[in-house]
C-alpha cells in the first residue's frame, strides 16, 4: 500500500491549491518544494485577482468569465488577504476607442455574476483628483473593479490549511528521482540526506520548471508543450496620493499596471517575454525595466527611470504551447493532462492557469482523478482560508478589534497584521499585553514574536521567506536589520523555535 493516495511536486499556488482541496476530501497527500513555498513565479505576479480584461479582446469568454466568478469567491474566502481595487483606464488617442473600451468593461461588469463590487463608472480626468497625477489631459476615461491580493501569502495559507487537513508539506525538498510501477516511488533529498516515500498518483505542478522536471525526473522522451514566459515588474516610491491603480494601453497593444503597494510604494508591471534557461536565475533584464519606465513616463507626470527602482522581480509562467506567435497571445487558461498506462500510477501534468482561477484549476484537477481515488465532494466554494472567517467588508471592524485588544499597537502595524493574519493575529500576538513582550523590534515593526510564530506555523527558514514571502518588509528593512534578523532566525532554530 502506498503511503500517500496524491503526492504533489510543486508548492506554488496550484500545487498547493490541489493539496488543500484533496486533504479536505479525505485523501492522504505530500506536497514537495525544493525551495520555499511560492518561491518562483506564484510571489512573482502583479497582485491581482482578476477576469483579465485584455482577454475579452482575444476572444476568450470562458476564461474570463470563470475568472471574474472566483474573484468574489477569493475575496470571501480570503478577506485578509484580498481586497476590491477600483482602476482608472484612460483612452489613449490613437489606440483602442473609447467605445471599444466601455464595451469591453460593459460585458466585464456582467460577464461573471458580479455582486460585491461597483460597477464601471466614467470619469471626467480633467476636473477628478484622480486626473492630476497623469501627464496628458485627458477629459474622461473610465473606472472599473478588480482585486489586488498577496499573493505569496495565499499560496503560503493554502499550505497552512492543507497541513491542517492532514497534509505533509516538505518544504527545502528536492525530488530527484522516481520509480514507476503500480505505485509511484519518489526519492526525496533534504539537506543532503535522502528519503523514499510512495503515492497512487503523482502530480506534477512545478510550473516553470515543468520541462525540467519532466525530463531530468521523470524520464519522458515525448516532447512537454510548455512555453515560458517572462513577466517582469519594478517598485518606485509612490506616484500618486490615492487608493485606486491605474491600467494603461502601450504602442504594442499590452496593458500595464500601476498599483498603490505597500503604503509608500507603486507597482509597475508586467512584461512579456520568451524565456529559455533555467527559470530560478529569472530577473528583470535592464530592457523590461526601460520598458515598464517608458511605459509609466508616457502617463504620469512624475517621470522615473531605472535609478528610481527601489525593487524589481520577475517570475516565469509555464504556460500551455497553443502555437501563438507573439508572448502575449498565449493562453492563460490552465490545461491538465492525465496519463494513466495500463499497469502503471497515474501522472496528472498541470500547466498553465492564473492565481485568481488556482481553486477551480484544483478542483478541475480532484475530477480528473476521480476515478482513481476514494475522494470526498467538492468543498471549497464556500470556504475560508485560515485567518479568514469574517465578512468579506469586515476588515476595518477587526483592526479596530484588535487595537482596542491590544492598545499599545499603532494603526499601521495593526492593519499590516491583520491584513496578513486575519483573525490568526491572537495567535501571533499571544499573551502579549505591551510591545515590549512580543520580543525585539527587529527592524521596521517586526518583532520576535511574528518571525517566531513564522518558523513555527508557516514554514519560515531565512530572513527572505520572512521579508519577501510573508510579507514584504523587506522594502523597509536596511542590510544591518536584515542581519539581525538573520541571527534572531539562527538563535531561534537553535532553541528550538
């Protein structure tokens, strides 16, 4: 009997996703990562849930109608970590109508059932605060919703929920061989010892390295239809006062994004380009950073160029080969694909897909592998991620729980608390009745007591999987900070934290 009915490889938002929904079927599963979980592409994203609305142009209504379903599925689920966005869009003399555009976000307001968030509005640029910040005086344009989320903290709560569902999760472990019979036989190294476990089926999520994955691990001989892809993005000190983000149009008929981050920072992104290599050297190439600058210059008033990036990163989609010539015509729907020999364990080979359809993607995947294992019905619709059981609107209401709780924390560290933790902030705030004992301020308002709780319940091992993973400190934190959380993580495992 094998000790596993699933064993995932990959620990992104699919594999993790899969894991999730598979434990809380019933089923006994390990997911494996030879990294950090969402250490490749799924903390490499643009932070948005969304129904992508450039994919209306290219045809594809399914996509983006299943997509703008889950972004309010996501955004109940995950309240803490997903919150509505409003985005200006405004028409660019020479590009896409501005009718061409208010029928495409006529048909995205009602394409996918849309009920929690506001509908498309037009705005006059000229005269609305949100016109001051661009260049070109621009008399209307648009305003439409969306979601932004952290996205490595949803892959990391997935994890979280499965382990808590009964899953093994191995993080910093590598699968470096199999053995294919009626059952799948992996062979494990974890820091340089070597481990065997056995599982029904195995599930190949290891997004951009899939190829590799498939051909050094696996042994396949058939060619993988998988194409990379570059997206990158770069980080400067704010552009602009306000909450809403902004989407423009570019000469090459892409969108980029400019999104308020992190408080004092925008997010500027993404890219599109064809990659080959090996995708855990990915970053942006001094040509994508010129790009996205250019691309911003061309809006807003406050011009920048590649001295004013403060962090930049790129991640690399795995994305199905359906034959399209140019990087941004490739599909962004995921395609599963299962191979089950007569007498031998099953492989289901999970490609593409986008973080805001990772639930439906994983509940895709448990039906085609219904027929191979005893798994209960589908659960997740309805479901919260740890941290997340309160209203989808209820946000403000916790952080001002949470600060009559606990006087002596400032609004600003409560809400970063409360938008990583939900509810789970009890649990990282403990006994604590001053600031004092949640242990040192380890640089900005990170404390003992959170990087303790990371290592603890969520996997945590070096100061970037705290910085950059768990939350995105690492904006704020100065190279002698980092170092002294460096040797609070060291001192901590040695005490067995």
């Amino acid at each position: 009997m094998a000790d596993f009915d699933l064993a995932v490889v990959g620990g992104g938002i699919n594999g993790t996703g899969i894991a999730r929904d598979a434990a809380g079927r019933g089923l006994r599963v390990l997911l494996v990562e030879q990294n950090d979980l969402a250490s490749g592409t799924s903390s490499a994203s643009t932070k948005l849930i969304h129904g992508g609305l450039r994919y209306l142009e290219q045809g594809r209504l399914r996509l983006v109608r299943e997509a703008l379903i889950e972004r309010e599925v996501m955004l109940r689920m995950a309240p803490h970590l997903i919150s509505p966005m409003r985005f200006v869009l405004p028409p660019e003399p020479g590009m896409r109508p501005a009718w061409m555009l208010r029928l495409g976000l006529f048909i995205y307001d009602h394409l996918g059932g849309r009920k929690i968030l506001p509908a498309t509005r037009t705005i006059a640029l000229a005269e609305d605060p949100l016109g001051a910040p661009l260049k070109h005086p621009y008399e209307h344009g648009f305003e439409y919703s969306d979601c932004v989320a952290d996205d490595a903290r949803l892959v990391v709560l997935n994890a979280v929920d499965a382990a808590e569902r009964g899953a093994a999760i191995r993080t910093r472990t590598r699968c470096i061989g199999v053995e294919r019979r009626d059952i799948w036989r992996l062979v494990l190294e974890v820091r340089g010892r070597r481990d065997i476990a056995t599982a029904r089926v195995l599930v190949n999520a290891t997004g951009p390295w899939l190829k590799l994955f498939a051909a050094d691990v696996l042994r396949e001989s058939a060619s993988v239809p998988a194409r990379l892809d570059k997206g990158s993005h770069i980080v400067v000190r704010r552009l602009f006062q306000h909450d809403r983000g902004y989407i423009f149009q570019t000469s090459d008929r892409r969108f980029v994004f400019a999104l308020p981050f992190e408080g004092d920072f925008t997010l500027i992104g993404t890219t599109d380009q064809v990659f080959t290599g090996d995708p855990a050297g990915s970053k942006p190439g001094a040509d994508e950073i010129a790009y996205l600058c250019k691309a911003a210059n061309q809006y807003f008033r406050k011009a920048i160029g590649p001295a004013d990036v403060v962090w930049s990163f790129a991640g690399v989609r795995s994305l199905y080969d359906d034959g399209s010539k140019r990087a941004q015509d490739v599909t962004r729907d995921y395609v599963l694909t299962l191979d089950e020999p007569s007498g031998e364990a099953p492989l289901l080979t999970v490609y593409g897909g986008k973080i805001t359809t990772y639930r439906r993607l994983a509940e895709h995947a448990l039906e085609r592998l219904a027929h191979l294992v005893d798994a209960g019905p589908p659960w997740t619709k309805d479901s919260r991620l740890p941290g997340g059981e309160f209203p989808h609107d209820g946000l403000a209401a916790l952080v001002t729980t949470t600060r009559r709780a606990r006087p002596f924390l400032g609004e600003a560290h409560a809400r970063r608390l409360v938008r990583a933790y939900g509810i789970r902030v009890e649990r990282v705030l403990g006994p604590a009745r001053c600031l004092d004992d949640l242990g040192p301020c380890l640089g900005a308002d990170l404390t003992g007591a959170e990087v303790r709780y990371l290592m603890e319940r969520e996997w945590a091992q070096t100061e970037d999987d705290v910085l950059w993973r768990r939350s995105k400190l690492g904006l704020r934190f100065s190279s002698e900070e980092r170092e002294r959380l460096a040797r609070f993580m060291a001192g901590a495992v040695g005490r067995g934290a």
